[in-house]
C-alpha cells in the first residue's frame, strides 16, 4: 500500500478519485514508483557498505599491507648483503622503492586533502561534525530497519506535488548520513521529526498524458540505478563483498587474520637470514 494513502486512511480522509479512464495506469504508476523506491534502497544500501567496507579496510588493514612491505624490502636487502649478487641487489632497491614512494598530494596534506579534494573526516571538521569512522561494514538491524521505513515514508517520489518534493529531498540527505554512520538513535530522532511535520496533501487525479510521462521519468530512473548497482558491483571492493554477503565484517577479521600470519611467516624468514 501506499505510505501516502496510509497517511490518509490514518487521518480519516477518503483518497480522491482519479480521472476516469486513468485508474489502472495510476496503479501502474504507484506500483512503479514502490518497486522504485525499494531498488533505491537496495543500491543506497549496498553503496554504504562499499563505502564503509573500503575506509575501515584502509584503515585497519593498511598498517598491515605497510608492514608486509617493509617485511618484503628488508628480506630483499638481507638477501643482497649475503649474496653480492647485483641481480639481488636491483630487487632490493625495487623493493625498498614500493616502501618509500614519492610522497604524493594525500601524503603531504596528512589525509586532509587529495586530488578529488577535501576529504570527509576534513569537511566535518569544519562543520563542526563528528569525526569518526564508520564502526562497522553494515549498519546494524535496528538501523537498517527504521532506515527503510524512512525512505518508504519521507521519499521525494511520494511528494504529492513539487512543491513538497524540496523539504523530501533534504530531509532524505539527513537521513542517509545517518544511516551512512549507522546511527540509529538519530534515526529514530528523524523518524519522530517527519511523525511530527506536516500531512502531506492529497495526491490530485492526474491526465493520463502526466501519467505516462511519470512512468517514462520512473523507468529511466531505475536504468540510472542500475548503472549505479552495476558500477559498484564490478569494483574491487564491491567484489570482496560479494565474497561474504551475510557477514562482511567478518571477512575483515578473515583478511587481518590472514596478513597477520604472512607477517608471522615474514618476520620468522628475516630472522633467519640476520641472526
């Protein structure tokens, strides 16, 4: 059903007939638009735990990487101090290379600021937001849970006429950051704010000639979203989540695992070419 028409049911209001002739298309068009609507949340969704999967991969797993490549150059360089050999020593050099590259943009600025420009842990520090990072991969149940149910009630497509559809789409940015952060008490507070707003109006009957240019607007904003899904679906990270679709924050603890037992292996090899 409808988030609108619940609205109006819940208030007592009858919902107004549409034009004659044109109520299957209006169905169509409802129909259209919830099926919109949860495709949306499922790509909005799946691009949160993309984006959260990667910064928590940079920074619980990159100090790893580091070491590995550390461990890496100086078994290259004990190898080359015993042999002589030029062609050990070239290795050497190569690998001690992929340690210490050319500082780049990122580098100097301390993570700040990079070629695509201010980073978010920058922005919000000067917009006085917290700075964190997110606590996990996906965002937890409850958060999950009262996400959908904003989107399914606050989503600029069940605007009743452009004139609400402004207020729709910035309360939609508040509660995607919040739900982007997983946090599912400002959720909740959002959740209250829209209880608290004003009823939408009614949905007035629209020409047919309206209804067929919204189905049209509708079919070219799911291929958007596909496009969307498919370009975050063939990414890196977007593949390693596609690896554990019911636990991706497991699959974090998998790969640390994993580097921590290749820096064991490393670090026990360089011990016994320096000892």
């Amino acid at each position: 059903m409808n988030p609108e028409a619940e609205t109006e049911a819940e208030a007592g209001d009858e919902p107004r007939a549409e034009e004659p002739g044109t109520e299957r298309l209006a169905q169509a068009v409802r129909s259209a638009e919830q099926a919109l609507i949860e495709f949306e949340i499922a790509v909005e969704t799946f691009r949160v735990e993309v984006e959260n999967f990667s910064r928590l991969h940079h920074q619980r797993l990159g100090p790893m990487y580091a070491r590995l490549d550390e461990l890496d150059a100086l078994i290259a360089e004990a190898v080359a101090a015993r042999s002589g050999d030029a062609e050990d020593t070239r290795r050497a050099r190569e690998a001690r290379a992929l340690v210490q590259p050319m500082p780049g943009v990122d580098d100097l600025l301390g993570g700040w600021i990079d070629d695509s420009g201010m980073s978010p842990e920058a922005t919000a520090m000067l917009t006085e937001q917290r700075v964190r990072p997110p606590a996990r991969v996906r965002p937890g149940d409850a958060a999950r849970r009262a996400y959908r149910e904003l989107v399914r009630k606050a989503h600029p497509d069940l605007a009743p006429d452009e004139a609400d559809r402004p207020r729709r789409e910035a309360f939609m940015v508040r509660v995607n950051a919040a739900y982007a952060d997983g946090d599912e008490a400002l959720l909740q507070e959002l959740a209250e704010e829209w209880a608290a707003g004003p009823v939408p109006a009614q949905r007035r009957a629209s020409r047919g000639e309206e209804l067929y240019a919204r189905l049209e607007w509708l079919a070219q904003r799911k291929d958007m979203l596909s496009a969307v899904a498919a370009e975050l679906e063939g990414s890196a990270i977007g593949a390693m989540l596609r690896m554990a679709p019911e636990d991706p924050d497991g699959l974090l603890v998998e790969i640390a695992d994993g580097l921590l037992a290749q820096i064991a292996e490393r670090e026990a090899h360089l011990a016994s070419l320096t000892g």
